[in-house]
C-alpha cells in the first residue's frame, strides 16, 4: 500500500493538482480511470518516415519518436473517450512536440480530467492545462456561425468556422483576400496568423460580435494549387506490397498514384504558363472510395477536374503504358471546385466513378482481385537525407476533422512529374513519392509543413502510425526546384479533410461514403 500511494504521489505531481480524499487511511480518487486500449508497440519498420522526420526536427532519438508516435495513436482513443464522458470539461488536444513530446489536454476542469487519465499508458508525458470554454461548446458556436455565413454549401463560402483548441476560440477564417495573403512574406504570413483583418466582411463582424471573447476572426492564408489548370484480402498497416514510381504506377489502383487528366481546351505552356504539356494535367489520387451501394470511386482534388482548360465531362487516365487505361470520370454532383480554378478549400475534391464502356468495366480492370485499400508509398534516394517507409498501406479507416489534432505526424504522397517535356516547369529537379512532417494548424483545413509541387494535387495525407486516411491536397508554397532540406519544413501544403468530402458529397448525392478497408 505504502508503494502504490508514492507511486499515485509522484503521477499526481506530473499531471498537476488532483482532487483526493482520504477515507480510512485509502486514497479515494473522485472520478474513475479511464481504461484505454491502444494497438500493439509500434516497430521502426512500420513507420520509418515518421521517425526520420522527427529526428531530423527535433533531433530525437529512435525510442524516443516511437515512444512519440505512440502516443499520438493513444491521443486519437483518448480524445473520443473524453468527449464521450466529459462533454462540458474536455476542450481538445494537441501534441506539443517542441516541448518534449507531450500530450496536452485542455480542459475547463484539470482536475477532473486529470484523474480520469491518471491509469493512462506513458501518463508522464501527459498535461492537463486549463481552459475557458469546453470544445463542445465552441462546436456548437462554430456551427452556428457556419450556418449563419455560408449558404451555398462547400461552393463560395464566405469563411471557415474552426473550433481552434490552442487558442479556446472560435476562429473564423475569412475567406476575402485569401490568395493575396498566399502572397505574403512569411514575417507578414505570421502577422496575418495572429491579428485580426484590415478589412473585415461585415457579415462576419456581425455574427462574431454576437459571441463575444468565444470568437476571433483571422484572414484566411492561401497557396498555389499543385495543378495549372471484387473486394481483394484485408489489409491493414504496412504490407509487403512492393511500391511503385509514382508515374509509372500499374495495376492495382492505389492512393499517391499518377493521374492523367484531359484538358478539354490546351493549357498556355512554359514560359507563359507552368505546364510543359498542353493538352494533359497531372494529379495524383487520394483514395480508393466506395459509397452505400457498393460502388468504387477514385478520390483527388476538385480543381483537377474543374476550372480553367477544363470544361464539359473531364476525364482521367492512367500514365504508366502507351495510350493511356482509362481510371475515372467526372460528376458534376459529385465534386466541388470554383469553376474559375480559384481555390475552394477545405472542400476541394472530385470523386469519380470508374469508367464504363459498351465492352469494359475500368473498376473491374483496376480493382479486380486486388486489395482495394492501398497508399503507394515511394522512396527516392536522390534528395537529401529525407526518408519514409517503402511499401504500400492499407487504410483501415478514416479520421474525421474534428478528431485530428495539432502535432500529429502524417505523411503525403505525391506523383509531381519532373519530365522537362510532359511536367511542369517549376518541379524541375523535384523528386516525388512520400514525405512525413507534421500538422501545424487546422483552419477549416489541415495545414501541414510537407513540401509539395502541382502534379501531387489530391494526392492522400495519412499516418503511417495508424493507417488512418486525414486528407486530400489542394494546395501550397509556391515552391519550384527541391525540396528545402536543411532544415526542412520551410514549406507548407494544405489538405481537403476526407470528411469533409464525404459529408458535401453525401449532400449532393443522398449517398453515404467511406474509404475501402480491404
């Protein structure tokens, strides 16, 4: 007994101040211990580009990043568990990696969450940290404010209500100005990034002002899109499948795999335009989807198939034989994007079914006796140091946008080609496949430090930890040559969330959507 109490002491001192109660010489605890259950250890094997990345950022050990991304397997359990029984206490997470790789919880009672995760796995490296608002609340506001000032659905929004955990707020990101702002330095990116507009919608001062200190409004920060104009065995985590190069890519399809695209009118070429081909654009697929029905679908980014060069029914193909196997073709109630080709972040995305002729089922020629859950992931030798786990994974579910939190390591694939004749002029000297970095910030989107170039539009976002799709790619730095490797991350790349392509295609559609597990 006298141990178990100097044990209980020593974690009640990490987490900070509990509630206790003496009852007969026993320690009471006030609320019971959550009982969470986490997948097996994780081995280097599984996710070697996420621990080259957190080594390479923060010059950690390979224990140490296992032990890191372990615990971001257990924070996604842990979140649910919380809101589940502390609904009006519990205000988000994050993993503050910079500061030793620690989960911080916050929540507007700490010492009634931190009882609850006190029998937690790795509980020394956990925080609670206090906050105003619960992030239900801040839920139900930022729903309120979407309803208020977007009437047109993912199409012309005006803003994006965000239920922000770091700053316990609502932050409305304006939409207005939204590619100026990709524009800016970075010393003026960061100003945007924590002060209030110039100019400000009036509709949103409007509806903000109603709700007081729960609410801020930011300018929302843009980027270059990354494009000029039978069910198989189960899979899940890495498998021995070996990868492919990215445009070269046969049978099955897989997520991080060339897209061909048919520009239905030619596309200005370099030096007056990026594209090096005119009549062909690049994008990368996302996901293999199915619906209610049972029908498969490929998943990229919107502006892929809508906007500039691109009218009418647009097509995608395959790169890697002579003529070009036909993948996938456009719905126009299946997808969303400007039809000028501006950006329509965070619900920039096409889902198209698979082509069907008089004479061949393309889903069949694709799908057919394979696993229909896979990410190609590629490695390259010829760029630095960056590295990322060679194989394929197969997806075993998805996360929500609400479920995904700041801090997470994830990784991007992409099929960018670097052909000075049928790619584009600035992924020159650019080496495609997957790179791993980290979730910086969430602004209706998924904001990450990956460097990507335009040919990898739509291409997955996803954890090699967990299997877990998050996203798709729509855009980013305005970035040409390499990658920066010393140090990395100086770029950054903003992906659709995958729920929220489900949840406006299920609108336009009367369908429900998931991604193929197996």
């Amino acid at each position: 007994m006298e141990t178990k109490m100097r044990t209980s002491t020593r974690l009640l001192a990490a987490l900070g101040a509990m509630s206790l109660s003496a009852l007969g010489g026993v320690l009471v605890m006030s609320e019971p211990a959550l009982a969470v259950d986490t997948p097996s250890p994780l081995t280097a094997a599984q996710v070697r580009g996420s621990i080259a990345y957190l080594q390479s950022e923060y010059g950690v050990s390979e224990s140490e990043a296992l032990r890191r991304l372990d615990l971001q397997r257990m924070n996604a359990v842990l979140d649910e568990q919380l809101a589940l029984n502390y609904p009006d206490t519990f205000a988000g997470a994050e993993i503050d990696q910079a500061a030793g790789g620690l989960l911080l919880i916050h929540a507007t009672d700490t010492r009634a969450i931190a009882q609850a995760v006190r029998e937690v796995r790795d509980v020394e490296h956990i925080r609670v940290v206090g906050a105003k608002y619960s992030l239900k609340e801040l839920y139900e506001v930022a729903g309120q404010l979407d309803a208020e000032l977007n009437t047109h659905g993912g199409k012309q929004r005006v803003a994006e209500a965000v239920a922000d955990v770091q700053q316990n707020a609502v932050v409305v990101y304006q939409h207005a100005g939204e590619q100026q702002a990709a524009r800016a330095t970075a010393a003026e990116r960061k100003r945007l990034e924590s002060e209030s507009p110039a100019s400000v919608d009036t509709r949103i001062a409007r509806a903000a002002v109603r709700h007081g200190d729960r609410v801020k409004i930011r300018q929302m920060i843009g980027g270059k899109e990354k494009m000029k104009v039978s069910s198989g065995p189960v899979v899940t985590g890495l498998v021995s499948t070996p990868s492919c190069i990215p445009e070269y890519c046969g049978k099955p399809m897989r997520g991080g795999q060339r897209l061909d695209v048919r520009r239905n009118s030619p596309s200005p070429v370099y030096p007056n335009g990026e594209a090096l081909n005119a009549t062909w654009g690049q994008c990368t697929n996302g996901f293999n989807i199915k619906d209610s029905r049972g029908w498969s679908f490929i998943l990229t980014a919107g502006h892929c198939t809508v906007g500039p060069n691109k009218t009418g029914d647009t097509r995608t193909f395959s790169s890697y034989e002579t003529g070009r196997t036909p993948v996938g073709y456009e719905l126009g109630d299946w997808e969303n994007a400007n039809v000028d080709g501006a950006s329509s972040y965070p619900w920039d995305f096409a889902l198209q079914p698979y082509v069907t002729t008089s004479t061949t089922n393309y889903a069949e020629t694709w799908l057919s006796g394979y696993s229909r859950n896979l990410v190609n992931s590629y490695c390259w030798s010829s760029e630095g140091t960056n590295a990322c786990t060679e194989g394929t994974f197969g997806i075993t579910g998805y996360y929500g946008y609400g479920s995904i939190d700041i801090g997470w390591v994830v990784c991007g694939s992409g099929s960018a080609d670097a052909s000075s004749t049928s790619g584009y002029h600035s992924n020159i000297g650019y080496y495609n496949g997957t790179r791993c970095g980290g979730v910086t910030a969430k602004d209706g989107g998924i904001r990450t430090n990956l460097c990507m170039r335009p040919g990898d539009s739509g291409g997955p976002l996803f954890s090699e930890a967990d299997s877990k799709a998050y996203g798709i790619l729509t855009d980013g730095t305005d970035g040409s040559g390499k990658c920066p490797t010393n140090p990395a991350g100086r770029e950054y790349s903003r992906y659709t969330p995958i729920s929220n392509a489900f949840s406006l295609a299920k609108t336009q559609s009367g369908y429900t959507f998931n991604v193929h597990t197996s």
